[in-house]
C-alpha cells in the first residue's frame, strides 16, 4: 500500500525552491514536494545566463549549483540532503525513508548510488549531449549501461521499489536523470524492469514530469 501524500504538517509558509528547468536535481526535489502535497514555489536560476555564479546566488550555495531551497530561515542545498530533510520534517516517520537501521542504509546507498553512478553516467551522458560538454561520451555511456543493468537486476529481485514495496526518497532520487536517460543516448529499451518502475512513480499521485530537452 502506497504512503498517504498529506504532510504531517505544513510548513508556516510556501517552500522557496531554487532551480532550473532542465535540471535533473532540482527536478527531483520539485518532484518530491509535489508528491508529499508541500506547497512550493519555483523560483528560476537562470544557468545559461550564469546567474548561479553571481553573489546573490552565491550567498546562497557557494557552490553555486542547484537547487536551493528556502524554508523560513533555513537554508538547504544538495538535493539528496534536502530530501532527507522533507522527508523527516513533511512526512509520516517511517514513510518515505525507513525509520529502521537497515531500511535507512538502504535508502542512503542508493543515495550514493544517485550522487555517482547515476551522476557519472547518465546523468553526464546527458549533460554532453544536451549541452554540449566537452566529455567522454562514450565513457559516461558505458557507465550508465552497467549501472542501469544492475538496476534492472535489482528491480527483478525487489518488491517494486528500490527499498521495500512502496516508493521512498530513494526512487525519487534514481528517477529524473533515469527517465530522462534517452536524451543523452543511453537506450532504456533494455531493461524493461526499469521502464516498468519509472511507469510506477509516474502513476503516483501528484507526479509531475521534468521538462524535456
């Protein structure tokens, strides 16, 4: 049974979420907020004019990458950190990522799993063909094929989801730069376990998708 969308309870006021369209990051929290039903608003950093190298954004994440988000006084960056902190502050305990010792080093090792693999893969793969990056293609390709095969692997082996048989922070984390894997020429055709999952995340209620190249 899937968990409820409400929050537990509300934030004092709207989320700010810093972002770009084309952004798998932000898109993975704009998603999550969506899905747990936590009113947001998109405010654009504009990458191609460089307004995330300005000071304002700066001041904001020193790294000067998106997203950011706001909520009150609190300022929060790094995707994956940010869906650790909606989901424990905007959910039911235990709903979205697993209140235990071992469902929680689950979740966080498909985290890691979304800051490199999934990074280095296909998310790069994507970030060359979309925006002209001089990189490896061919390198970043071969990464994502063997990463999407142990995926498949796993998804053949699991209950559903990446953790249990209800989705949880880590499939939102997996799901943007996955479904958007074609864009950057890594076929998804091949694993007909992920298509299936991706379809399941899409079914849920509040989806909204990522905005395509």
């Amino acid at each position: 049974m899937l968990q409820s969308s409400m929050v537990s309870k509300p934030p004092a006021q709207p989320i700010r979420l810093y972002g770009f369209p084309l952004s798998g990051h932000a898109h993975r929290v704009q998603l999550f907020l969506s899905l747990i039903g936590v009113p947001f608003d998109n405010i654009l950093v504009n990458l191609d004019a460089g307004e995330h190298r300005q000071p304002e954004f700066l001041a904001r994440n020193p790294f000067g990458q998106v997203p950011v988000i706001e909520d009150g006084e609190l300022t929060l960056t790094d995707s994956n950190a940010i869906l650790v902190y909606l989901a424990q502050t905007y959910t039911a305990e235990g709903s979205w990522l697993p209140a235990d010792p071992v469902g929680a080093a689950a979740v966080q090792r498909w985290l890691s799993v979304a800051a490199g693999e999934l990074a280095f893969g296909p998310a790069l793969a994507r970030v060359i063909k979309v925006f002209k990056r001089p990189a490896d293609a061919a390198q970043a390709i071969a990464l994502a094929e063997r990463l999407f095969q142990r995926m498949e692997t796993h998804l053949a082996q699991s209950r559903g989801y990446f953790v249990g048989a209800a989705p949880s922070i880590a499939d939102i984390a997996l799901y943007s730069y996955t479904a958007h894997a074609p864009e950057g020429d890594v076929s998804l055709e091949p694993y007909p376990q992920i298509r299936a999952w991706l379809q399941r995340i899409e079914a849920l209620p509040g989806f909204i998708a990522m905005t395509r190249s």
